[in-house]
C-alpha cells in the first residue's frame, strides 16, 4: 500500500510504502555487485568526462559531437543510480564514486592529456584512498 509522507530533509512530500521485516538489509553479496555496479558507473562518467574535455577546447564547445556523446553518458549513468540507492546508503556510494572519480580522472589527465598531479594532489589521493578503507571497515 502506498502512502504520501512529508520528507522531513526536502520538506516535499513523496510516496512511500510500508517496509517489510528484513527489506532494505543488503546482503554481502547484493552489497558487492552494488559496488561493483557503482564503479562501473563510474567508469561511464569518466568516459563521459573524456568527451567532455575533449569539447572543451573546441570553438563552440556546446554544440560538437564531443559534448554531446559525453553528455549521453553522464545522462546513462542516472538509471544505475538510482538502482544503486536502493541497495547501498548515500555515505557510501558517495565515498566509492568519489574516489573512483578521483582516481579515473587522475590516471586519464595523464594518460589521455599530458597533465602532471601536484604533491598536494598526490597526498588528497593518498587520503580519498584512505577514506575508502575506512568506510570499507568501518561503514
């Protein structure tokens, strides 16, 4: 049966259905192929980025081919995210596609465009990797 709630963050209401005993626990399993799925998505948006970059430099960046296929992937990616959200909590796919971001965009900045990370960059690596871990032991 479903129902309107208010949202007490968004102050909107929405529908909602009443939750079954057990429903909402992710199982070890379920858990991993969502994680699995939450880097690969990642890995689209990357791909998206690349394009992305790539229309940057054009004369009319907004209306090449480049924009527009990076924009079809970012676009693709919606659809897994929102399966996604209903099996792993925002904390940590927040974690996960952010450093998987971070790293991605990294390695194609130097593979693909010849760019060269600071220290400091290195070190806020170092430590978005560490946030990862302790998400994974502790989250």
């Amino acid at each position: 049966m479903l129902r309107w709630r208010a949202s007490p963050v968004l102050g909107e209401a929405f529908v909602s259905r009443p939750r079954v005993a057990g429903e909402g626990k992710a199982t070890m399993e379920t858990r991993t192929i969502a994680l699995a799925c939450a880097v690969g998505m990642s890995a689209i948006g990357i791909a998206g980025d690349y394009f992305l970059k790539r229309a940057s430099v054009r004369a009319q960046p907004l209306l090449s081919a480049d924009f527009l296929l990076g924009l079809a992937l970012y676009a693709s990616t919606a659809f897994a995210w929102v399966v996604l959200m209903r099996h792993l909590p925002l904390a940590t796919i927040g974690v996960v596609y952010s450093v998987c971001m971070i790293l991605m965009l990294t390695a194609m900045g130097v593979a693909f465009f010849g760019e060269v990370p600071s220290g400091r960059e290195v070190i806020g690596i170092g430590l978005a990797i560490a946030a990862l871990f302790l998400l994974a032991r502790f989250g």
